[in-house]
C-alpha cells in the first residue's frame, strides 16, 4: 500500500480496497433509493397522461423544446467532461481532475441559468400552478377537436396538473443538480491538493455516478415533457 493510500485509509477499513467497496456499496444503495423516489414521480406522470391523452398534449405543446432541447446536450456534454473527470482521477492527475470538474460546474450552471428563464417564461404566461394559473386551450385545438365549451373548461384544469407534475419533477431534477454543483466544489479542493490517485478515487467515482443519474433523468424527462404529443396543433 502507497504512501497516498495510507494516508486516507479510514480506522474501521482493513484496506482501501474493502473501503472502495464500501463506498461503492453505499453509493449504489443510494442510487437505488433514488431510482424509486423519480419511479414515483414517473408512473404518476405516465398514470395521468394515459388518462389525460390529450389534455396533456395540449398542455405539454406549451413547453419550449427548443430550451429543453438545448438543455439535453448540455447536461450530456457535462456527462462527458465527468466521465474524464473520473478517468482522470484513477490516473491521479491532479490538473486534469480539476479542469474536468471546472467544466462540469460551468455545464450545470448553464443547465439551471437555461431553466431559471424557461420558469420565468411560466410565470410570465400564468401557467405556475395556483391561484395566478390562467392557461387557455389554443383557438386551433378547439376548433381541430371540435372541443364544446365544458370540455375546454375540463382541458384547462387538467393543464394545472400536467404542470403541477411539470414543475414537481424538473424543479426536483433541479434541485439536484444544484447539490450536485455544491459536491463539484467540494471535490475541487480535495483535487487542487493532489488528494486523489491510484490507490484513492473513490469520492470522484461515486460522485460520477450521481451525475450520471441526473443526466439519465433528464434523458427522460425530455421526450416525456416536451416532445411527445407537440403536433397536436
């Protein structure tokens, strides 16, 4: 065992392997849980949406794919710049583990700078749910569907929970991203002292894996929020 090793080898483990499968272990459990807390949130949105066919395509059509669209290469470019971050932290190349996390911060700063003015977009149009929400179904849908005035009436409430769920699940997605910026600049110290090598790179390597997840949920998310049912008008 190295000299790096040994250095940041915690009392309770026999070696840093066994705690490089800890890690891993905890990490995954944690994924895990994850995975069934934005299961929920999916199969709820499946649920209505397959109630709803076409309230929510009325309502999704009102999304900017163009800004989501945007988005998606972004957090796929951010997906990239982590897996060499990583790549970089098991070769134990300080710099480069630096640079990768810097343009993985930058990536996911512009991921929520995009969001940050497609809500404003929502608040400026009245389609936040509550007590302002005011969505009209558009003038070519009624007259395509031949919609009587209570089923409009109907369309325009269920549009409230469509981006009642909207807003539930890119706003969570969000959030995580958010954390995952403050997890960005707490490796980015650890990385500027040379901290990680060989022997030691499990904190870049978990934390990959988290990024991972949020760029896949995302992956989701598009598709399911903003492209299907957009030829509705």
């Amino acid at each position: 065992m190295g000299s790096h090793a040994s250095g940041v080898l915690a009392h309770h483990f026999h070696s840093i392997s066994q705690q490089r499968a800890a890690h891993s272990l905890g990490m995954w459990l944690f994924m895990a849980q994850e995975i069934m807390f934005f299961g929920g949130l999916f199969t709820a949105y499946v649920v209505y949406r397959a109630l709803n066919p076409l309230d929510f395509a009325v309502a999704s059509s009102e999304l900017d794919a163009v800004l989501g669209g945007v988005n998606t290469l972004v957090l796929i470019a951010s997906s990239v710049t982590m897996a060499l971050a990583v790549k970089y932290a098991q070769l134990g190349k300080k710099n480069m583990i630096v640079l990768f996390l810097i343009f993985t911060f930058l990536f996911a700063s512009t991921f929520l700078v995009i969001k940050y003015f497609e809500y404003s977009a929502k608040f400026e149009h009245h389609t936040v749910p509550g007590y302002d929400f005011d969505f009209h179904v558009p003038a070519d849908v009624i007259q395509k569907f031949e919609l009587s005035p209570e089923r409009i009436a109907t369309m325009e409430k269920r549009a409230e929970v469509f981006f009642s769920i909207y807003f539930a699940m890119t706003g969570l997605h969000g959030l995580h991203v958010f954390i995952g910026m403050c997890l960005i600049i707490w490796l980015i110290f650890p990385a500027m002292k040379n901290k990680f090598n060989v022997d030691y790179h499990s904190p870049v390597e978990n934390f990959g894996l988290y990024w991972h997840f949020v760029d896949l949920v995302w992956i989701f998310l598009f598709p399911l929020l903003y492209l299907l049912g957009r030829n509705i008008h």
